[in-house]
C-alpha cells in the first residue's frame, strides 16, 4: 500500500499529522508542509515543526513563519515571545 511511507516520517511530522487530520483541509495543509522539504532543508522544517508544536499552534501558517525568520537570522523566539 502506499502509505507505508507514513510510519517512517520523524515523530515530529507525525504528531503534526494527528493534528491536522482533525481539522477540515488539514490533509491538504499536511502536505504542503512535506512539500517545504523540496525547497529547504528537512532538519530546518522538522525544527519549524516542533517548534510550531511546542507552542500549541500548528498550523501551516505559523511553520512558514518559523522556517522565515530563522532562515533570515532572525531565529525563531522571535515569532513566539511577547515582545
């Protein structure tokens, strides 16, 4: 079957998947999120992820916002600190 690729995706994209299928759309918001893989780096997405998971939005939205400022230096607390 093809979804054999699904039990070999790191725990990080997983747990986002759990999440995202819950919601409407969030198969196709799943999978523009494992496209990011094809334009940047898979550690550099997985790191966007987990942080995204961390602070209780995951969302497609927010990854490509986390995956922006560390790739523009400014690092990634600066989407998810107070100030």
């Amino acid at each position: 079957m093809w979804q054999w690729w699904v039990s070999e995706l790191p725990e990080g994209f997983r747990q986002l998947q759990k999440i995202l299928l819950k919601r409407p759309g969030g198969d196709r918001e799943m999978v523009d999120i494992l496209a990011l893989v094809l334009m940047h780096d898979e550690a550099a997405v997985l790191t966007a992820v987990e942080l995204a998971l961390e602070a209780g939005i995951p969302s497609k939205q927010t990854i490509l916002n986390l995956r922006i400022g560390v790739q523009c230096g400014k690092g990634a607390g600066y989407l998810l600190s107070d100030g």
